[in-house]
C-alpha cells in the first residue's frame, strides 16, 4: 500500500521531519475520495463500541496527545483507524516549543525520546479551527483536547493560563485533559502536588461548564502521589485520568548509557515504559471506581496491549509510539488483533 511505502521511507530520515511528512500524508487520508474508501478497511467491529465520558466511542483504541499537535489530521487520524483522537498539548498563547533537535528514535528498544515543548499555534488558533472542522459536517472521532501551561506564563499563574484555553476549546472539544505531567516544560510537574493541583483543576473544571475534564499524571509518581490525584479527582467530581505521560526515566534500556545520555533530557515513552504504566494502571483503579474513565497510555503496541489494560480496568487505551514503529494501518491491525484475542 502507497502509505506503508511512505512511511517506510520516512523511518529513514529525522524523525521530526518525519513526522511532519507523515502528518501530511495523514491529512491527506481525511480527504475524499480516500477518507470512505480507507475507513471502510479500518473501521472496528461494532461489537468493540465503548460508552463513556457520556460519549459513545468506536472502539477502545485512541491516538494520545502529542502526535496531532494541532488538530490538523483528526479527519485523516479517523480515516485510518482510531475511533478517538487527543489533540494538542494546546497552551494559551502560541509557542515554538524547544530548540530542535528535539525528537529521537530507539529503535533497538521501540521508544522515542522528545523535548518538544509544547509546540503549538495557541488555544485561540487551534479552537477556530476545530470549530470550522465540526462545521464541514461529516463523521468525526471523538475529539479530545489535551492542555498545558504557557511557557511564558510564570508557574504562579498557570492557573489563569489553563483557564485561558479550557474556555476557548471546551466548546469544541468533546473531553478535556489536564496536562501537568510533561517533563518538558519547566516547573509543570509541580502543578501535580495536592495544594497546586486543587484550585487549578476546580477552575478547569468551572471553565470547561459541560465539557468532561480528566487530568493526566506521570508515569514517575510515587504511590501515595498516585493516590492523592486520584482521591482529588473524586472530590472534584472529575471524569477521570489519563495514565500516564511520558518518563523520565531511562533504566532498563538496550540502548548504551552512553548513547542515550547523548541524546540529552525529555520525556522516554514506548515500550520500555509498558510495565510502569500497567503498575499505574492499578494503582488508579485501586482507588476509581469503574464508573469513572481511566485513559491507559504507555508500551501499547498490539491488540494483547489492549486487551490486557482493559481487564486491568482501562476504560480506553491510547498509544503514540506503538503508532509510529508499527505504521499506518496500527489502529486497524490493534482493533484486528483485540478482536481476535476477545473472541
């Protein structure tokens, strides 16, 4: 197939360029008349639906926020598969994110590491052009909007700033997410703490009116951490928790030492990272009742990936990485392959 080709020569070459190119092409399967053509190949099964967030979603299987930056591909996301989408990270003012290079392959180990930044065209941008999007008409995916703070904005007032873009995206998204857990914006996993966290998720949530709110956490909190989100989520009234971000964390890699110090600081995600999301996913649930939605991200690679986090108590199942090495026609062969490991 003329993607698969593509995207096999794309691997060859640096990886943001890579995907940049790649978000092109996506983009281009949104179009018609290839958009019906590849959603009848790709589309789930009907047996796979999931009902939650008060949403009814195709399947369990999701794109996490950080591949779709600026909701430029949902259409084309849709097209190949993932019956969910979660934009961004989107901030309040626009922003050029870290100097490049900023995205790295391990191929040996399925991983990538990034210090994007949070790059992105701003909350304001980004919400006309979801508005515009709904207004073509036509099937879309559920559209989550992920949000962080403004690098420019001072961490005494991050709260204002997430308020700033819960008001301007909640009316065109179908969720919203609470990032306070990148690694690549300074300060911001501080915002994770019980005496930060509390009013900045309570303004959120009165900003965002009718608009579900989840936050997402990091994969690098202790347990008591975990808990505590967990037990503000339900005095909050929250719909759930994305779990988990990317890592800091670098242990258990193939990789040298010495390689990967290279690379430098960011966020590690992909394989490597499955067994800490899992334990996350436990730890969650541990305290959530089923009612509330837990977003599992982190090593998803294949429908068993799948299978597994929803018998561990996932309402949903996102996946970023498993995305990138597997290629474009992931979500069609996860939902394939969690059909077949469900039967």
């Amino acid at each position: 197939m003329i993607y698969e080709a593509l995207f096999l020569l794309l691997k060859r070459l640096d990886p943001e360029f890579t995907h940049e190119w790649g978000m092109r092409v996506i983009a281009l399967a949104g179009k018609w008349p290839l958009h019906p053509v590849l959603r009848r190949t790709t589309a789930p099964s009907p047996s796979q639906r999931v009902n939650a967030l008060g949403l009814s979603f195709g399947s369990p299987v999701g794109l996490a926020a950080g591949f779709d930056k600026n909701a430029k591909a949902v259409r084309g996301i849709f097209a190949l598969g993932f019956d969910h989408v979660e934009v961004g990270t989107i901030t309040a003012l626009p922003q050029q994110g870290n100097p490049k290079p900023r995205l790295f392959r391990l191929p040996d180990d399925q991983a990538l590491i990034n210090r994007m930044g949070f790059n992105n065209d701003g909350a304001r941008v980004v919400a006309a052009r979801l508005r515009a999007l709904r207004a073509k008409g036509g099937t879309l995916p559920i559209i989550g909007v992920n949000i962080g703070k403004s690098r420019a904005t001072a961490i005494t007032h991050a709260t204002s700033d997430y308020v700033t873009s819960a008001k301007l995206l909640a009316p065109v998204a179908d969720y919203l997410v609470v990032n306070v857990s990148s690694p690549n914006t300074p300060g911001l996993r501080g915002l994770q703490h019980e005496k930060e966290l509390t009013p900045l998720l309570s303004a959120v949530k009165a900003a965002a009116g009718n608009t579900p709110v989840l936050v997402k956490i990091a994969p690098d909190l202790e347990a008591k951490a975990i808990a505590s989100v967990c037990k503000l989520v339900m005095e909050l009234d929250l719909a759930g928790v994305v779990a988990t971000n990317t890592t800091i964390s670098r242990e258990g890699l193939t990789a040298s030492p010495q390689d990967v110090a290279r690379l430098g600081e960011g966020g590690l995600s992909g394989a490597p990272l499955r067994g800490r999301s899992r334990e996350v996913l436990g730890l969650v649930r541990q305290i959530l009742p089923r009612e509330v939605c837990v977003i599992s991200v982190g090593g998803v690679f294949d429908g068993a990936d799948v299978a597994e986090r929803l018998d561990a108590g996932a309402t949903l199942v996102q996946a970023y990485t498993g995305f990138v090495y597997r290629g474009p026609l992931f979500a069609a062969k996860v939902t394939t392959e969690l059909q077949a490991a469900t039967a």
